[in-house]
C-alpha cells in the first residue's frame, strides 16, 4: 500500500504574478508536477499529465484575453482583475 496522496481533480493555477519575467506566462501544480505555460505561444516549460495539461490549455483558449491584461497590469504595478479558475 502506498503513502502517497492521489493528485487534485484538477491542477492549480497561478495566473499572474507582479515580479514575472517575460514573456508572458502563468504557473500550475498538478501534485507533485509544475509547468509554466507560454500565454501567447503555449509553450510548455515542465513536466505534466496529459490530462492535466489538457485543461490547461483548455482554460488558456477561455481566458488567453484575461490574462494578457492581467499581465499587463502587472508590468504596469496595477491591480489585477480576477480571473475566472479551471472549472
């Protein structure tokens, strides 16, 4: 039997982040794997499930406007708008 804790039902997402470095970007957990998803291009820096990232980019396609303002506002020290989780 194992020890270890089964992964969430859906990952976590860290949309924007004030001290971010470019290019645009988010964060997300998925258990014990992270990645961090090209806003723009989708490029995938990390390791996930395929079923993970699938609702990722799902959510990215939902909310890519959303948070290239955020990102915006960031760059410009502004406060972010909420953006919608991973349904």
């Amino acid at each position: 039997m194992s020890n270890s804790a089964s992964p969430p039902a859906e990952p976590e997402v860290y949309p924007v982040n004030y001290n971010d470095h470019e290019p645009p970007h988010f964060h997300a957990r998925y258990g014990e794997q992270e990645v961090i998803i090209g806003i723009v291009s989708g490029m995938v820096t990390g390791q996930m499930s395929k079923r993970a990232l699938h609702m990722l980019f799902e959510w990215l396609e939902m909310r890519r406007e959303d948070l290239m303002e955020d990102w915006r506002l960031a760059r410009e020290r502004k406060s972010l708008k909420q953006i919608a989780p991973l349904d």
